[in-house]
C-alpha cells in the first residue's frame, strides 16, 4: 500500500512538473491568463466526462461535499497557482519555490493528529533531508535574487504570496487527502472530475476579471500583439489534461493509500522531475549542487516510507 501510494504520488510529480514549462514556451502570455487557459480546460474536460452520468452523481453528493470541493477547487488549483505565479513575478523561482518546499514540512505537522502517522522524532530525519534538499536546489537562485535591488515593498508582497501559496497548497492537501478517506464510495478519477469542475468555475470567474480588466504579460520579452492563440490552447491542452486532471487522479490515489505527513513528502516529486524536465529543455546535465539536492529529496522520501514500513 506504502509503495504504490509513493509511486502514484511520484506519478503525479511527473505531470506536475511539466507545467513548470509551460511559462518558458507562452512568454508572451502572463501567469494569470496561462492559469486561466490551464484550469478552463481541466474544468470543460471534466464536465464532458461526468455529463452521461452527472444527475447520478449529482444525487450522492452532500451539501458539504460540494462546498469541500469548491474549496479544493481554489485551494490547490486556481489559488495555489495563482499565488505562486505571482510570487516567482515578484522575487523569482529561488525564494519562491524554497518558501512553498516546505510543504512536506507543514503537512506533516497538520497530519500529527490522525491515528495512522508516526511521531515527529520518526520523521525528522527525512523531513531535515527534504528541507536541505530543497535549499539546495534553490541555492544559485538565492544567491542571484540577493544581489538584486528591488522595492522592499515588491519583496514584501512576493514573499507574503509565497507563503499564501504555501498555506493554500497545505490546506489543499489535508483536506483533499481526509475528504477521499472519508467518501470511499467515490472513486479517485470521479474526485479529480469533480474538483476539475470546481476550479473550471474559479478560473471562469478569473477570465471573466481578466476580460473586465484587461491583463498585461509579465515577461520581459513579450510582445503582447505577436501573441499565439493556437499555441496557447495547445498548451494550455497538456497542461490542463495531463498537469491538472491526471496528475490530480494520481495524486488522490496517493491520498487514498498513505498517511498524511508521508503524502505531504511526496509533494518534494514535483521540484525533481521540474528540475530533470528544465535540464531537457535547456539540452544541459544537472549541476554538482542540484544534482546533491534531487538525491536528498529522493532520499527523504524513501526513509520515510522504511520508518512507515517498520509500522506496519
């Protein structure tokens, strides 16, 4: 159960981190409208999906289950994404994504309550393990973004969104992961359609302020009448499908099978197969350091599972 709840979670990693690439290929298009373009398509593809049979499930659903899966539609879709985009704008990947890392660390602590975790003395090993791995793996960034002179107020409020994208994604995973245990009669993949739906209606809601307000590229080499509608769609296609609503299926699977601190450890997949997908794109092999830091993490994440392997 240990082993196939990681691999899924590892899965999941693996769609995830595609979207990581879908800013260098849509330059021209700002976090905002790429969000939008992602989530509107997870959403429409998930509504064709439930449509044959939607007035069934419709009827097994409870009040709070609907408004469970509109928070989980903001919390780790819409607003996560949303959140962590314009942080990355305001302060780079570096300091953002290190404040986000250190999701394994909060989830574990949010998941000490349930019957099936392993006390925190069980875990600080990996979880120090994670932690190192992902300073690691932002370490040249860090460096570069100290050296650079910005508006105190700018890094202010990139920091203050990367902790809300921090909280977002920690609440995301505990209530998700507590949700899918408790509705056992619904299948992983009709989860992730029906949170598909939730974040389709959020990220109608943003395109509709987009429209209202008119949104302006974050990139500095954009050229915002030289933009490419076909591609966008196209991307927003893969990332929407495979970022969104497969990834999402495997990582309910993942819920479903391991405790919750260790699910928030299997989070760190993400960053790893971002950073393997960037050395493909760049056509280059990891640095000494990023390379120390993908083992770390990899690491932490398997001494986790032989500390819960000793459990069962």
């Amino acid at each position: 159960m240990i082993r196939s709840g990681v691999l899924l979670g590892a899965a999941a990693g693996a769609c995830w981190g595609l979207v990581f690439l879908s800013p260098l290929v849509l330059q021209s298009f700002s976090a905002l409208e790429i969000a939008t373009g992602r989530f509107l398509v997870y959403g429409g593809v998930s509504l064709f999906l439930l449509a044959p049979s939607f007035l069934r499930i419709w009827k097994r659903l409870s009040l709070s289950d609907v408004g469970i899966l509109m928070v989980l539609g903001a919390l780790g879709n819409v607003l996560f994404f949303s959140l962590l985009a314009g942080s990355i704008q305001d302060v780079g990947i570096g300091p953002a994504s290190l404040v986000v890392g250190m999701a394994p660390v909060v989830v574990t602590f949010l998941g000490q309550s349930d019957k099936d975790t392993l006390p925190l003395s069980n875990l600080a090993g990996p979880l120090l393990f994670i932690v190192c791995g992902i300073f690691f793996i932002n370490a040249d960034a860090l460096q570069m973004w100290g050296e650079r002179s910005q508006p105190i107020g700018q890094s202010v409020r990139g920091l203050l969104m990367a902790f809300g994208a921090l909280a977002s994604w920690s609440l995301f995973t505990v209530l998700n992961a507590r949700a899918l245990k408790r509705r056992t009669d619904v299948s992983s993949g009709l989860w992730a359609y029906l949170t598909g739906v939730s974040a389709g209606l959020w990220a109608l809601g943003l395109a509709v302020v987009l429209w209202v307000c008119g949104s302006s590229s974050t990139s500095t080499n954009a050229v915002p009448e030289g933009k490419d509608w076909l591609l966008f769609w196209v991307v927003s296609l893969g990332i929407g499908v495979g970022g969104s609503l497969i990834a999402n299926m495997f990582w309910n699977g993942a819920s479903r099978r391991l405790p919750l601190s260790l699910t928030g450890q299997v989070f760190v997949f993400e960053p790893v197969f971002a950073l393997l997908y960037g050395f493909i794109y760049s056509s280059r092999l990891p640095r000494p350091m990023e390379a120390i830091a993908i083992t770390m993490l990899v690491t932490g994440v398997l001494w986790a599972m032989k500390e819960y392997g000793r459990k069962a």
